[in-house]
C-alpha cells in the first residue's frame, strides 16, 4: 500500500488551498482519493487533484467505484486541467449525489459551465478525451465500449497543448473531507516525462519500445519513441493493475 504520497508516475496537490489537506491512497490497484475544498466551479476551484501531463490528442478512462458524498454537491471524477491555479481553465466529468456533470472553463478566471447534468450511478466508468481543440465526456457500463454523454463535448480552443489530466476530489465544504475509489486507469497521449531507471530497451525494425514496472509494483507503463526521432516526444499507455491488458493506442 502507499499512502500518503503521490503513486508512480502522478503528481498531487491540493488546489485552492481548502482547509484539509487531501491525498491519495493505494492498495491492489486501486486508488482512494481523498479531498475537501468547495469545489468545482464558479469562477476558482478548490479540491485535491492527482494528475500527469499530456500534450495533444489523449485520453484518461478509469472506473470510479465508490464515492462518500459529504454534501450532495461533493464531486469526484475525471479532470483535463491548464495548469494547478485555482482559476485554471478546464473540462471535467464529475459524479455529484445530484448525477454526473460535465463541466468546463474556457479561459482563466471566468465562470464554470455545466454542460449537462445525467442520471447515473457507482460503480461506472468515465472517459474524457481532447481530440484537437474538442474535449468529449464518455461512460461506459463495463469499460470496454464507451458511449459520449448527450450534450458532453465542447470546443476549447483557449486551452494549451500540454496539459494536465487526472482525478479530482472534493466535499463541497471547507470542513470535510470526501473520497472516492477509483481502478483500471488507461491513460494515453504524448508525453516528455522521462522513462524510469532501469528499464528494458527492445529494438525493433519501425521503433524502439521500452517496457518498465513501476516502483508501486502495480502499475506498468509502456512507452516508445517516435520513429522520425522527434526528441522529448514519447508515445504511452498504462494498465492497472499489471494484470488487466493493454488498453488505448498500441504502442
């Protein structure tokens, strides 16, 4: 179990300085996120947040399985996010008690939209995905054919070509904490972080592929470079635990 600490590859912080700090915990592939603040929402957010970095087309799915809702405003779920200011520009998909919201912030410091509110309920799988300046919000019953949300996609042309994308966790109130589980993380798009120590090197004839297991033991990231040798650009995706396939663009 690692608690405490951000797992693997993830960065965590909480965003707006709520009262109680959040952080993640992690036990046989599955995340507990927990987090206070206000929310999500408005004109600045304050919630706890575990991420990694993307640039270009991408996409994070994972199944949210249990969530405590401190307030019927609390919120958990997935987060496409400019940078960690409480005012960043954004696109979530977010279970509340009141149903599944997708919202979105298109520039710095101006009000958050809903999109649409859906009926739904836990144990689900989320989606959201940036195809060029287009950020869509999926579901899934099992994972394994994702649906859009009626009404779940925007245009965000304002937003950077490199961003953040993980989970997000609030209680909608300064003074409690919610969290929410979440398992079989797929992550994938362009990365420049860089492969861990120690890592298998396979050449092969179109592109190299480098294969590494993660400090936590849970987690596998696959990674090759870029055929035409573009420097610092990586292709990626992950399974969690090690045991699930590969999911997302093959490397």
């Amino acid at each position: 179990m690692v608690v405490g600490q951000c797992p693997g590859e993830w960065s965590c912080a909480d965003i707006g300085n709520p009262s109680l700090p959040g952080g993640p915990s992690l036990a046989d592939g599955t995340y507990a996120v927990r987090g206070a603040g206000v929310g999500i929402g408005g004109a600045s957010d304050q919630f706890h947040y575990v991420w990694q970095d993307v640039s270009g087309d991408s996409s994070l799915s994972a199944q949210e399985t249990a969530q405590t809702f401190t307030s019927a405003s609390a919120q958990a779920g997935l987060l496409y996010r400019d940078g960690t200011d409480p005012a960043a520009p954004f696109f979530a998909l977010l279970q509340t008690f009141k149903g599944l919201q997708v919202q979105y912030r298109p520039s710095r410091g101006a009000s958050a939209v809903t999109l649409t509110t859906v009926d739904a309920s836990l144990p689900l799988y989320l989606q959201v995905t940036r195809a060029g300046n287009t950020f869509t919000a999926s579901t899934s019953p099992d994972g394994s054919a994702y649906s859009p949300v009626p009404n779940g996609s925007v245009s965000l042309p304002g937003l950077s070509t490199t961003l953040h994308v993980g989970m997000a966790v609030n209680s909608a109130s300064s003074g409690a904490q919610s969290t929410a589980s979440f398992n079989n993380l797929d992550i994938f798009g362009t990365t420049t972080t860089p492969l861990a120590t120690g890592a298998d090197v396979i050449t092969q004839d179109t592109h190299t592929e480098h294969y590494t297991q993660l400090a936590n033991n849970v987690t596998d990231l696959q990674l090759y470079n870029s055929p035409n040798g573009v420097s610092g650009a990586s292709q990626w995706q992950m399974r969690d635990p090690p045991s699930t396939p590969w999911r997302g663009r093959p490397c």
